[in-house]
C-alpha cells in the first residue's frame, strides 16, 4: 500500500506492506537517495536485537554503507544528552549534507533520530523504519523532538521524512501490551474521522490483535491517512489538528499521575476516550457514542476505567498543567457522533471532576 502525503515540494510515500523492508534499496533510489550518499542507522537496543541486521545485510547487499546508533530503549532516551551522542556518531561516520538519517524504531527514536536530522548541518534528509503500531502517528506530521526535563517534546523541529517504510512483519517481536497501545491510537483516528473505518475495526479485531498483514497494513494505512487528512487542511484552517487530541487531555493527566510508568500512552488515551465520549453524552449527544466507543476499545483488550487509586485531584492538577483552561472553562475535543468531533471551549470542570469520578467505577 503506498499513501502520498501531500506537502508541496515536501510531500513523501508512507509504504506500507508486509516483508517491505526488503524493497527497501529501490524505494531509497526512487527518492534520489545513492549509494554515495552515507547512512546512519539510530535506533534502540530492543529493536536492534531483532531487526537491525537485517536492515543492514539489506542496504550492504545493495552497495549502501550505514553506520549504527543505538540508544538504550524507553522514552528516556528522548533527552538532549542522546541527541548530541548522535551528532557524535553523525560526525565520527563523516555524514555530509548529502547523508541520510534512518530511524528504526518506535516513536522514541523517531522523534531523536528526526530531530538530530533536523538539526544535523541545518537538516539532512531522514528515513522512518518504525516498527510499532504507534509509530504510525509520528509518521505523519513532521514533528521531531525530544524532551526536557520538565516538559515532553518542547525541544523540537518540524522536518519531513523523505519516506516512510512500515514493514508489518517488524512488528510481530512487539509485545501484546504495545499491540493493543498503538491499536487505540489507531482507532482514535476513527472515531474522529470515519465512521466506516471504527466499524471495520470493531469487525476485524481479532486480526488485528493476532496482527494479521492485510488487515494491519490496511489499519496502518487508513490511521496514516486520517493523520494527513486533517494535518494537510489544517495549514488552511487553524485548529482542526486539535482534533487528534481526542482523548488526550484526560490521557495525559493520567500518564503524569502515573509518572509515565503504569499506563502506556495508548492505554492512558483509551480511558480518556471513554471519558470524552461520557462528556458527549451530558452534552445531549446520541448515548452510542459512548457504548459504542467502550464496547470497541473492550474488545481490543484496552482499559476503559482509572485504577481507584488514582487521585481525582492528582488528575485535575495535571490537566491544568495541560493549558487547556480558560477561566474555569476547558478546551475539550468532543465526540459528537462516531466518527466526527468538535472542539468545545465551553466545558465547566465540574462535569470533568464528576466524569473522572465515575470513570473510576466504569464496569
Ligand atoms: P517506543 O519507541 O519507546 O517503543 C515502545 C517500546 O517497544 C520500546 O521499549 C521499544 O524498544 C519497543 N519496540 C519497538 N519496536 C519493537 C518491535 N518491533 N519489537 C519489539 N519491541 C519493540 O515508543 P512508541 O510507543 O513507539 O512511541 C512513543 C513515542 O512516540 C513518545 O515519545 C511520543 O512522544 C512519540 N510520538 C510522537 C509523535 C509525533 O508526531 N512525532 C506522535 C505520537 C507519538
Ligand atoms: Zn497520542
């Protein structure tokens, strides 16, 4: 499957199959990329022990030469510390202007690897091999960053990837858990966008879980494009972006309240979606958007209730912290029917401490 992602004289292929990894030599030449051109591979420990030399007997064979980095693997690794140790290798490899950066891995070295990308010699080009179901979100977008200390992704660039190649088979070393995470982001971009496509996914679950290559790919593709959908007309109209948001104002408070550890993103925005869809309900919106948005994320195996021993309080104060407060109104991304959303600027946070309360006794 190949999605154009339209940006002008930016604009770049998201190929996405199984076993595509191979091709991988015909899609860099198709971009002008040579075998001239140097390569640096940046991905995280995990992820090299199972598919790094493959890659690398794949761009050897084809008369490329890659030098590797890798980080340890963990969101710990998005720091500005890991960002100069890539320059570093970028340097002791002797990339140029002409060089490439590839980043194989999640969305951690995603981010990094864009990020050195962008910064590298005012920006190189730069290659996305990701190899979770997330990933496929930073895959559109061009944001690249890494973190502070206090802040997540506020050092950060935007730079689009010259191609994205998302090879299904390299997910199949992931972990359930990640499956089921990088799921909810993925029916996330249904439930704002597309009715059909939150249906077809309701139907088609258990492939997906057991990570079946059609219907992956087809998830893929359809969350990818959603993702550019609202990214390209956004340029026009401000503010439709927010809509990817779904879920993550209350998925974020509840990432911060578990330090980043408990909950994996997916699983944090899953809730949040049940609580946005609780919030549609009080705002007269047609009941089903809740039952079904549950019903949906239950089916993949994802949590739809705060653990008790969360503090409801905890959870407001990490919310305020998420700028979405206009004097005791809230910015919130509603869902007004499956597969359309709106954003209200008019939300009491009353109703969000009285819905988050109840999401603790969600069934
Ligand atoms: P990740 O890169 O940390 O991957 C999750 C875990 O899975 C890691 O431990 C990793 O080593 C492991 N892993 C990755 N691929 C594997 C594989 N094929 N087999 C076995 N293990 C594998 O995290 P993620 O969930 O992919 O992404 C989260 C990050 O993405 C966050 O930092 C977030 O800020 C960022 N993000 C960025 C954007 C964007 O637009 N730039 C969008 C969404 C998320
Ligand atoms: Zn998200």
């Amino acid at each position: 499957k190949r999605l154009n992602v339209d940006l002008g004289d930016r604009s770049y292929p998201i190929l996405i199959g199984e076993g595509i990894l191979s091709r991988m030599p015909e899609f860099l030449a198709e971009r002008g990329i040579k075998t001239v051109n140097k390569l640096l591979i940046v991905t995280d420990d995990t992820v090299a022990g199972y598919h790094l030399a493959p890659l690398q007997e794949i761009l050897t064979q084809a008369g490329y030469s890659a030098a590797v980095h890798t980080v340890p693997a963990g969101e710990q690794s998005k720091t500005l510390e890991q960002f100069e140790e890539v320059i570093t290798s970028a340097l002791k490899a002797g990339l140029d202007r002409h060089s490439v950066i590839i980043a194989l891995g999640g969305g951690v070295v995603g981010d990094l690897a864009g990020f050195a990308a962008a910064s590298f010699m005012r920006g190189i080009r730069f290659v996305q091999v990701p190899t979770t179901i997330l990933a496929h979100d930073s895959s559109v977008g061009g944001k690249v960053a890494v973190n502070h200390r206090f802040a997540k992704n506020i050092i950060g660039a935007f730079h689009q990837p010259e191609l994205v190649l998302f090879d299904t088979a390299l997910l199949k070393t992931l972990p359930q858990r990640e499956i089921r995470a990088g799921l909810a982001e993925v029916i996330k971009e249904g439930l704002i966008w597309d009715a059909d496509f939150v249906a077809w996914c309701e139907e088609h679950a258990d492939a997906l879980l057991a990570l079946s290559p059609e219907e992956t790919a087809y998830a893929l593709y359809n969350g990818c494009h959603v993702k550019a959908q609202v990214v390209s007309q956004d340029e026009r109209e401000q503010s439709l972006r927010a809509i990817l948001n779904l879920g993550h104002t209350i998925g974020h408070a509840l990432e911060a309240v578990a330090q980043y550890q408990q909950l994996l993103h997916g699983e944090a925005i899953s809730i949040g979606m049940v609580g946005s869809a609780k919030l549609a309900v009080r705002l007269g919106y047609d009941p089903e958007i809740y039952t079904t948005t549950k019903r949906i994320l239950q089916k993949f195996g994802l949590p739809v209730r705060i653990p008790h021993d969360y503090s409801t309080e905890q959870i407001l104060q990490a919310m305020m912290h998420d700028k979405k407060f206009r004097d005791g109104k809230m910015v919130f991304v509603v869902p007004v029917a499956i597969g359309k959303t709106e954003i209200r600027d008019d939300i009491e946070a009353s109703w969000i401490k009285e819905i988050i309360d109840e999401l603790k006794q969600e069934a």
